[in-house]
C-alpha cells in the first residue's frame, strides 16, 4: 500500500526512478528486540543501494 502510494507521488513529481528505502512494518506495539532487527535489516538495504549492491 505505502509502495505504490511513494510511486504514484514519485512519478507525479517527476521522479519515476526514484531509488526508495522501505522499511517494514508495524513497528509500534513490538518488543524492542524486534524493532532493533527491522532496524537493522533497513540499515543494511541502505547501505547495498548506496553501494550499488541492491
């Protein structure tokens, strides 16, 4: 839902390519362990797309 809503406004302001970062979710109402490996699985999809390993 979030995805296609992040295209639309991307291709709609002219950025059809935009290179995003999704994190998943729910992130609230989880234990903090949780929320610390969502945390770091987004760190490490940053750091591939930044790289260009993605």
């Amino acid at each position: 839902m979030f995805e296609d809503l992040l295209k639309l406004e991307a291709e709609q302001r002219g950025m059809p390519g935009l290179t995003y970062l999704l994190v998943e979710h729910p992130l609230g109402g989880i234990r903090p362990d949780a929320v610390r490996a969502k945390a770091h699985a987004a760190v490490d999809a940053l750091e591939a797309a930044l790289l260009g390993n993605r």
